[in-house]
C-alpha cells in the first residue's frame, strides 16, 4: 500500500466514524428550563415551551411556534421576563414573555 491509498483509506474512515457522531449530536437535545414570573419554563428543539407552577413536577404546553421554528435558547432578562432565541431557516430573533405571561413579542 502506497501513501496515496492509505490517505484515501483513512479518509474514508474518519468519514465513516465522524458523520455518524456528528448526526447523532444533531439528533439529541436536551431541553432548556428557564424560570420567570414565579413559574418554569421549558422549551424543546421541535418549537414547543411548556409551563409548570410547582416546580417540574407537571408540565403544561404554554407556546406552539411549530416544529419548523428552532428554540436554541430560553433564559431570563434584566426585567425578569423569559426570553427565547428561535431559529427559523437561516434567521434568528428573539421573543419575550409579556408581562401578562400569556403571549409572546419580539423584543
């Protein structure tokens, strides 16, 4: 074996190894949890924010923004609101909670 075919060897086989973990790492999200307005927040990858009022032991679904809508983050501004960073295609905004806690605005 020349060192041509061992580059494209072991070309293939990181090819092979790394796509894999890279899709599974894709595939696998944890949710994030915020707290605000004396409740938890929880949204998931696939657009959805639920609500619990004692602490995580039930969950409501609060928001739907559809499962082309990704949630990539939601935490708590200065003012104690919640606030989420959706992804949709190639853009990205932010939503804050009003301060009713029913509806969202951008911010």
């Amino acid at each position: 074996m020349d060192r041509r075919d061992f580059l494209k060897l072991s070309g293939l086989l990181s090819a092979a190894v790394f796509i894999p973990i890279r899709s599974l790492g894709n595939a696998v999200s944890f949710p994030v949890e915020a707290q605000a307005q004396g409740k938890l927040f929880r949204a998931t990858p696939d657009g959805k924010i639920y609500v619990s009022d004692n602490a995580g032991t039930s969950w409501q679904l609060h928001t739907n923004f559809g499962s082309h809508v990704a949630i990539q983050d939601l935490s708590v501004n200065l003012w104690g609101q919640a606030r989420a960073q959706l992804r949709l295609a190639d853009h990205s905004f932010e939503m804050v909670l009003a301060q009713t806690g029913k509806g969202w605005k951008t911010s």
